[in-house]
C-alpha cells in the first residue's frame, strides 16, 4: 500500500481554501470502510462527512477517471484516510481540488488546469479544472 499526502491552496481574496488529504491505493478492500464509489473508500474517522461532501470528492476523481483506469487498473482501491480543513475558511469545490490533485500527483502525471477567480458578489470561489466548473 502507497500511502500520500497532499495539500490544495488557494488564496486570492481576504480568505483562502485549504485543504489536507490523506490516502492510500491498495489492491484489495481491507477493514471497514465506507464505500463511496466503485473504487473509492472513507476511513471510519470520516464518518462525519456528509452527501454533499462526499459528492465534491467523487467529483474531483471523475474529472481524471479515465487516469484511474489507465494506471492503477481495476483491481485498486483509494482509501482516503484523512482529510482536514478549516471550516471558517471552506467551500466544499476545494475537495474535488484536492482529490484530482492527489490522484494525479500520486499517479505522477502533470497537474489539469485549477481555475480560481473570486466573485465579490456572491463572496465565493468560483473553480474549475480543465474547463469543468465544480
């Protein structure tokens, strides 16, 4: 089992996004762990996340799903074992961030295009990656 840490950041306002994962490939399913998608797994510490988190992570691993496929090959699991942010400071695209980034640095691919712009207005980050808005 390959374990990796990886941390998104963002800042270009007054406030940022950060975002800590934690996550292994393994090649089979071990212990009890959530199941959140065919290949992807929670750690029972993470049992707090709820849908609408647990979309934004699947989301960010779909936008390099055919990565997936090609190099870890069917029979792999990702086990993500930790994720931290700080909850003042947060909006939940930062996960999907993390989660491409975290499969394509660990797979040692290039980095897709992260675009970030903040609205004034709506006092939001606005993301996407590779022309995919999140």
């Amino acid at each position: 089992m390959k374990s990796l840490r990886y941390r998104y950041t963002v800042l270009k306002h007054q406030w940022g996004v950060l975002v800590d994962l934690h996550a292994s490939v393994c090649s089979s399913v071990c212990g009890e762990w959530r199941k959140v998608q065919e290949v992807v797994y929670l750690s029972d510490s993470l049992s707090w996340m709820d849908e609408n988190y647990i979309h934004y992570i699947v989301k960010g691993l779909s936008i390099v799903d055919g990565d997936i496929k090609k190099f870890l090959g069917k029979d792999a699991f990702i086990y993500i074992e930790e994720i931290d942010f700080n909850e003042c400071d947060f909006q939940p695209e930062g996960l999907s961030c993390a989660m491409a980034g975290w499969i394509r640095e660990y797979l040692g691919l290039p980095l897709k295009e992260v675009n970030v712009d903040f609205d004034k207005q709506s006092r939001r980050y606005r993301f996407s990656i590779n022309g995919v808005d999140l």
